[in-house]
C-alpha cells in the first residue's frame, strides 16, 4: 500500500534481468537478450505508475491507476479524448423486465468476486490494472504478439473451413445467430476451472460480437473467462476481454494489454482470477456479461453482473463494428496443440458433456441480442456448431427461466474405443 509501484517494479526487473541477462548474454546469442530488452521496454509502456497497489494472494499485482493514465491514452486518437463516465443509454429491457426471471440466481451472479478484493480496493478515480510480470512478457512467441490471440480462432459455423481448423488447432463448442444487424449480446455464464494439458493451449468461455467477413478484416469484441498458462503463468481462471479489426493480425489484445479499451470502474481488474468456480454436483457460480452499443455516442460498453460497468470500446478502433454486427457467437474455444492423430485432454467449460445437464455441464443461459430498436431480446434462429462432437459438444434449449440457453464442454481426448459418436 502507497508503494510507488514504478520504482518497485523496476528494482525487482534489474534483479530478475541481472540474473537472467548475464545466462542469456553468456549461453545464448543476440536473440535471446533482444527479447530481454524489448520485454523491458514493454513492461515500460504498459505498466503504468499506480497510485496505490494490491497484492492479490494468487500472487498477482493490481495496480490502481488513475483513470486518465490508463493505457488507452497512448493511443494516438484518444490523446483527446474526453472519457465518457456512463453510458448514453442502456438497452432496452435490462431492468425491469418481469419476463428475464432469475432474480435469485442473479443474486449468485453477484457474490462472484475477484480475489484481489480479500487484500484491497482501488479509490475512486483510479481503475485497477493487474500488473505484468516480466515473466509473462518472456513466454510469449515475440514481445510484439504478448497479449495478442493467435491468428484466425473464430469458427466460421456454416463453411466450417476445415483449413481453418486444422490451421489453428482451436476448437469450439458454440451457439451463434446471424443474418441481421446486432447492436449488442448477453449472457449468463456458469464459471469453472478446467485443466490444461500443455502450457501452450487455454480453455475459455466467452461471447463474440463480429463484424465483416470471416477475411483479413474481421472485426471482434469478446468478453468471458479464460484458464491460459501462456497468458497468466497458472492455471486460474480469470475474466478477460479481447477486440480486434483485423482479424488477430496487428490491432487488439486481451484485457488492457495494449491501447483501446477505456475503462472507467474501479472495482473490477480485467485478466484477474474469478472467485468462487462452480464444482461438479456441488455449488453453481455463474457471471453477467453484456456488450452493447450505444446509440447515441456509438460506443460498444461492456457490463459486468448487475451493477458494473466495465468501460467502453471506442467506435473508431472498428471498421464494421462501428456501425453493427453481423454475428454473435456464444460458447467455448480451446487450443488442441497435440500431433497428427492425438487429441488434447484439456477440457472445455466444466470437462462434462451438455448431456450431464444442471451442475455437471458447463452452460450459457439467457442468451440475448440487442435489435436495431436496442431491445435486449431472445435471439431468433439459432444454430449449434462443433468441430468434433466427440470430445466437445453443444446443446441448444429454451424454457421460460433460462430463457434460450445451451449446456456445452466436454473432456478432449476420448478413449480409443467411443461408442458415443460412432
Ligand atoms: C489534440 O488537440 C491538439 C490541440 O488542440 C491538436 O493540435 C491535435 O491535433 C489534437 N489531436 C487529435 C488526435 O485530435
Ligand atoms: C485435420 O487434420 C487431421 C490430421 O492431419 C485429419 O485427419 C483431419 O481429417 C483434418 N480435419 C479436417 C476437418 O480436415
Ligand atoms: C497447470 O495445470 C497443469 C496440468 O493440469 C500442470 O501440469 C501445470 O503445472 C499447472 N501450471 C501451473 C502454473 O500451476
């Protein structure tokens, strides 16, 4: 508490780097340190000078930055920016709506917490960023594609391209609608912590809001939980959001992991551990997430449980998405990064079938869409897609508490013998 984070962080880096660098100067060529001192330079950059920290007990810093230091201001188009501390409008049918039932489970919604919150709060005026190791910067392939997805991971459902899919290894189990213009999504989505087979795959669970073609152009916004060793160093899962106009190629990244996202709450770090996880016939803990786009200031906002508002992704970071999309997708995505013939066993969502059902599967539920009207309403039309049913699977449903809603996961690797596919 009140530690000037800056000159800590800095004097922990020399440590690290003196041990580290003289390895890498001795055993290894130019490469190796090139990567130490661009790691540097980017720890520089994106790690801002806090006013306050919190050490998390998951061994994470949260860094409480004040709000107009944040990294979205090193972009070149919001040095002027004036931040916008609400929304114009919410959509339509967010409150107040007798026919969302569910207040109970809401309320589960709501005792989610992050874990930094057992050892502090940020002040007002400050949001929190949770610190980046120099650790994290040096597993990534190339300081330039740290915090960045790898090319090309949405599934296209209907062409199911299956370059694209062996291309990438990333499998999904989702539903999706599209063939109208989207303004927004929501869901309610049950949080769980599944294994990861190698360092090198993630497990997540999110909803995409796209815009464009599935080309070079693709536009992105994505917001959920992810278990990534690559990204965080364990195996927790944490909440995150993703964007990207480019299809994952030079704009966007997770969390606050370069300049875009503007972030106005201090409650809530992106990339922090989510706390309590549901447990197999045991406890269900689920989160809110709403993405919506304002239709006065044409912003896309993003809400997190009932009463936080994360913050905004500014309309000019789009190309598409600046004026709609043209599809959502809700569900699960994993790495499969095992040889020809060999299936990871990182599981999707709980690690269970849909067929398990309440406390066993993984679900979304509540699924909706914003209209042209913003009207937040049940999506019309939904489609299902798999890669490989086998080993993760999705199974759409409707009824009138959950409104539409779908179980989705599954273990990866099955066994040899499988009788439940054929
Ligand atoms: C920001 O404001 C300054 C001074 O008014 C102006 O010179 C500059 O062009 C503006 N930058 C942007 C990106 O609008
Ligand atoms: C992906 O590659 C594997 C192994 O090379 C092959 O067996 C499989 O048929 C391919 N999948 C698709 C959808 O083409
Ligand atoms: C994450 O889990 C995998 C297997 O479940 C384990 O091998 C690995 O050591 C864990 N990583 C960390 C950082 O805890």
């Amino acid at each position: 508490m009140g530690v000037p984070a800056g000159a800590y962080g800095a004097v922990v880096a020399a440590l690290i780097c003196y041990s580290l660098c003289s390895i890498a100067a001795t055993e290894v060529a130019g490469g190796v340190s090139r990567k130490q001192t661009a790691a540097q330079k980017h720890l520089r950059r994106i790690n801002k000078p806090a006013v306050k920290s919190v050490q998390s007990p998951d061994g994470d810093v949260i860094d409480c930055v004040h709000i107009a230091h944040q990294p979205a201001f090193d972009h070149p188009f919001l040095k002027n920016h004036t931040i916008q501390l609400r929304p114009a409008f919410y959509p339509e049918g967010l409150y107040g709506d007798s026919k969302i039932a569910s207040k109970p489970s809401e309320k589960s919604s709501s005792s989610i917490d992050q874990l930094w919150h057992q050892n502090g709060r940020c002040p007002e005026g400050t949001i929190p960023i949770r610190r980046t190791k120099r650790e994290d910067v040096l597993r990534s392939s190339s300081v330039k594609r740290f915090g960045k997805k790898k090319h090309r991971t949405i599934p296209k459902p209907r062409s199911a391209d299956p370059e694209l899919i062996n291309e990438s290894g990333h499998q999904h189990a989702i539903a999706y609608v599209e063939g109208d213009k989207y303004y927004g999504a929501k869901a309610i989505i049950n949080v769980w912590e599944p294994s990861i087979q190698r360092s090198n795959e993630f497990s997540l669970s999110q909803l995409w809001i796209l815009g464009g073609s599935f080309g070079e152009d693709l536009n992105s916004i994505e917001a959920g939980w992810q278990v990534s060793p690559d990204l965080y160093g364990d195996n927790n899962t944490r909440l995150f959001t993703y964007w990207t106009s480019d299809a994952y190629q030079a704009t966007g990244c997770y969390n606050l992991l370069c300049s875009g996202f503007i972030q106005i709450n201090s409650n809530i770090a992106m990339g922090a551990s989510i706390s309590p996880i549901s447990e197999y016939s045991g406890s269900q803990y689920d989160i809110s997430i709403l993405v919506w786009k304002d239709p006065k200031e044409g912003n896309w906002w993003m809400q997190f449980g009932s009463d936080y508002v994360l913050g905004y992704w500014p309309s000019f970071l789009f190309s598409y998405l600046a004026d709609s999309a043209s599809m959502i997708e809700w569900g699960g995505e994993v790495v499969n990064s095992e040889p020809d013939g060999e299936h990871t066993a990182t599981q999707m969502g709980s690690g269970h079938f849909p067929e398990e059902g309440f406390g066993k599967a993984s679900y979304f539920r509540n699924i909706q869409i914003v209209d042209e009207s913003n009207n937040l309403r049940s999506p019309k039309g939904i489609g299902a897609f798999t890669e490989q049913s086998n080993c993760y699977d999705v199974q759409t449903g409707n009824n009138g508490d959950w409104g539409s809603y779908f179980y989705y996961g599954g273990p990866g690797e099955m066994p040899i013998v499988n009788t439940r596919n054929g």
